[in-house]
C-alpha cells in the first residue's frame, strides 16, 4: 500500500506491541482498515506506558508524515490515543 504523506485516516483501532529494535513500547494499527500494520503511530510516551502491552486503543485521525531520514509514519491527532 502507498501512503501519501500528508493525508489523513479517521477512526484508527491501534495496539500498543514491544519495538524489538528499540525496546520501546509503540502503537501500530490494527489489520483491515487499510493501513499497513507494520507502520508505527506517533503518539504520547505517557499513555503508550500506562497500559501493557497489547493493550487496544482508538485514534480519532492519524496523519501520514516522514521523517527526515525517510521514515514514514502515523501521527495521531493531538498526540492522544484512547483505550478502548
């Protein structure tokens, strides 16, 4: 799938999963809605660590962006992600 940076995905169920490369808990989304699940939602440190791993989340949008070093990634609005 390509993803266009700059555009937006509403409604986005997510899991919070181990970063075997880094060790950090992040978030990615979840299969079928259209977004790879391989891609990691950029989001607050604070809620992504107050809940154990697995932990399912919502997103009321996430952007596509990229990083300078090419990295392409989610962003969620405001940072917030929500426990479902």
């Amino acid at each position: 799938m390509d993803l266009i940076i700059g555009n937006y995905y509403d409604n986005i169920k997510c899991e919070s999963f181990k970063d075997p490369e880094t060790g950090r808990i992040r978030v990615r989304p979840l299969p079928n809605q259209g977004l790879p699940t391989k891609i990691v939602i950029e989001c607050k440190e604070k809620t992504r660590n107050a809940h154990p791993i697995g932990t399912k989340f919502r997103t009321e949008n996430v952007k596509v962006c990229q990083k300078t070093t090419g990295r392409i990634y989610l962003r969620a609005k405001d940072q917030m992600i929500y426990k479902l």
